[in-house]
C-alpha cells in the first residue's frame, strides 16, 4: 500500500523536527534546569524519594547485602537505640 501524501508529509516533518532537535541535548539541558531551580530542600526530598524508591524494589537479601557492603554498622544491634530505629518524622529533619 503506498502512503498518501499527507502521511509522507507526516513522515517528512517528522524526520526533520528528529533532525533539528537532539533529543539527547534536550533532554540534558531540561535536567540541568530542574536541578537548577531546585532549593537544597526541594533537592533533599528528591534524593530521599528517589533513593527510597529505588531501595523499595530491592528483595530484603538484597538490601541486606547492599547495607552490609557501605554501612554494616546498621545491622548492628548494640548501636542502635530505640529512637534511631524509629521512621523519619519531623523531630528528626526527614519529613
């Protein structure tokens, strides 16, 4: 079936907007901007969601495993006290 000449005109617009926009670029530049309008706040909570969320995915031998390698002194029981095991709140800065 041969396309019509509105669906050539498509694909040509097309290929020309993938041509004049990098894609790459754009999407650098975009990141680079949201970064830049972020105050240390807005940055931290992004971080902790980010890595929360990320960790949220991990199987709990994995997290484990990922604990034991950068901070193993967490899953030690004599250094923790009642109030560090406790959720993040606002008392403690994480909220």
């Amino acid at each position: 079936m041969t396309p019509t000449i509105s669906q050539m005109k498509d694909i040509m617009n097309n290929t020309t907007k993938d041509n004049i926009i990098d894609r790459d670029e754009l999407q650098d530049q975009y990141v680079k901007e949201l970064i830049d309008s972020m105050d240390f706040d807005t940055m931290e909570e992004f971080v902790y969601d980010t890595i929360n969320d990320n960790l949220d995915k991990y199987s709990l031998d994995e997290l484990i495993e990922e604990v034991e390698e950068y901070n193993p002194e967490l899953l030690d029981d004599t250094n923790q006290t009642e109030d560090e095991s406790e959720e993040p709140n606002e008392l403690t800065g994480w909220n």
